[in-house]
C-alpha cells in the first residue's frame, strides 16, 4: 500500500468517523429530552451534567478523529 493509497483511506475514515459525530449531534439536539429520560433511567444525572457529559465526548471523539485521522491522512497524501 502507497503513501497516497493510505492517505485516501484515512482521509475516507475520518469523513465517516465526522459523519458518526454528525448524526450523534444530531439525534442529542433532536432528541434530548427523549435520551435524557432513557439514561435517566439508569443514571440519576441533572440535565447539565447530562450535556456537560455529552459535550465533552463529543469533543474527545473530535479530537480523536482529528489526531488519528484527518492530520496523518493529510500528511500522506501531501508526502506521497
């Protein structure tokens, strides 16, 4: 496998890794109250701590997918 071949595969992760990330924004602004009662269920959380939660994954997963993604799949398709 190639530099350039490698670096498209990334580069294609990382589109659906942001599509994954994407749908998760949309279903937690579309159906907040609707998952806050489901995991109320399980979890006794407020409803800002349930964002807080919520917001800080969102952004962990993003960073993820930036550092082991999109920044080396950009590199290899600049390098190859």
């Amino acid at each position: 496998m190639t530099a350039q071949s490698l670096g498209t595969v990334l580069l294609g992760a990382a589109l659906i890794h942001y599509l994954i990330l994407l749908a998760w924004f949309a279903v937690f602004t579309g159906a907040h109250d609707a998952l806050h009662r489901l995991h109320g269920r399980w979890f006794r959380l407020p409803v800002e701590r349930f964002d807080a939660i919520h917001y800080a994954a969102m952004a962990g997963y993003k960073l993820g997918v930036l550092l082991f993604f999109l920044v080396p799949g950009i590199a290899l398709k600049l390098w190859g």
